[in-house]
C-alpha cells in the first residue's frame, strides 16, 4: 500500500469548516483512500473513501485531487465533538488485514 | 445492535502472569480483528481471522501471544506470561467479508503489567 504523510496536528474554530490534507503521492490506480478517525479513549471510527471522484456522506466530505496524489477531508461545521485523531489510509483491495494506520492528525476543534 | 463488545475495560496484571482478552464480534460479521495500540508504534494489526480461521498473525510479535476464534461470536487474545512491555490498549475489531469500510472498532482492554 501506498505511504500516506499528514501533518501531526491542526486546530479549527468550533463552526469552522475542518480541512485535512492526506499526501499520498506513490498511490497505485487501484488503491482507495479512506479515512478513520479515533476520538479520546475509543476504538476508531470509519468515515468515508473513495477511489477517484469527490464523496460526501453525512459526517464528511472527501476532495481527491486529479492526479490522486493527495487528498482532503472536510468537516463543513466542526463541532468540539470532532475533536480527534484522524486518519488517512490508502488501501489496495480494501481489506482491513492488508490496511495499515498511521501516525495520523490530531484535530483540536476550539470554542 | 450492541457494536464490537470486549472485556474487560481495565486489567492490571503483574509480570509473568496470565492475561486473557475477549472480544464478541457484530453478529453476521465474518472477519475478526486484534490491534494493539501504543504511544510509541501507534495502532498495530496483531492478527485477523475470516469464517473462525486465522489469516494473517505476522503482527503477532512473540510466542508469548496467541489468539482464538472457537466460534463466529466469540474470540480470545492471550498473553502468557505478561511483561511490562505488553502494557497497551487492545482493541477488537469486526468486519464483513475484511471490508474496510465495514470495520467497526469496540472500546478496547486498557492492560497495565507492572
């Protein structure tokens, strides 16, 4: 699977739109990007993927640049509860067992 | 439905002592996942199995750990004996057919060997 590179830590106003980059600039055709993200003392959470074309569901939005060589999730209204760690993971045949997390961004949502 | 259930929440254990894990998965999910997560290596895959059967445990790091899956709804992490390394939060996951994007994570066993 691809490497993926996403800053340590970003901050965001509480009503804010949330904007995190993922790099991941050795991505493969077939591999999907998928985000996680992993609040204070719980298990980590799915949120959206996508392969090519732009995705929205309703926690987030997914921007995959052209050349898929990074990509943005975009929280639209960031509330404190989105405070989290997130993470961006490039994925080959979508199998879990074949996924790697890594260090990911931790999103501090202020008041 | 109740989500990806473990226990226990907490365990403190003494060095060289015996520490089993448990983990139920969400009923119909086929594929049951071990992590471990730490401050140092972050969140690691240790093993997974689909349909009860083991497929990969390569993140198994010693024969000191061993895991089950004696049915579809239930499985164990086993650690013997216990070192203060081992200290860390375990976390079983569960998917249907390894989908990522139908892991569901529980809320993990919080271990301290001391």
């Amino acid at each position: 699977d691809a490497k993926t590179t996403q800053p340590p830590s970003m901050d965001c106003a509480e009503g804010r739109a949330a904007n995190l980059p993922c790099n991941h600039s050795t991505i493969s055709g077939n591999e999907y990007v998928y985000w996680y993200r992993q609040i204070h003392s719980q298990g980590p959470q799915y949120i959206i993927h996508g392969l090519k074309n732009n995705e929205t569901n309703e926690m987030a939005s997914l921007i995959i640049t052209e050349d898929r060589k990074s990509s943005t999730l975009i929280l639209p209204h960031a509330t404190l509860r989105d405070t989290a760690v997130y993470y961006c993971i490039v994925s080959f045949n979508t199998n879990a067992g074949k996924s790697t997390f890594g260090d990911g961004t931790t999103l501090t949502v202020k008041p | 439905d109740a989500g990806v259930i473990q226990s226990p929440r907490h365990e403190v254990t003494e060095m060289g002592q015996e520490v089993t894990l448990r983990c139920k998965p969400i009923s119909g999910h086929n594929s049951l996942f071990w992590y471990r997560q730490t401050m140092m290596r972050g969140l690691e895959l240790l093993i997974y199995f689909n349909n009860n059967v083991p497929i990969d445990d390569s993140g198994m790091p010693e024969d000191r750990f061993s895991a089950k899956m004696p049915n579809a709804s239930f499985s164990t992490l086993k650690i013997q004996p216990s070192e203060p390394r081992d200290s860390a939060v375990y976390f079983c996951a569960s998917s249907l057919n390894s989908l990522l994007e139908k892991l569901f994570f529980g809320s993990g066993t919080q271990l301290s060997v001391l």
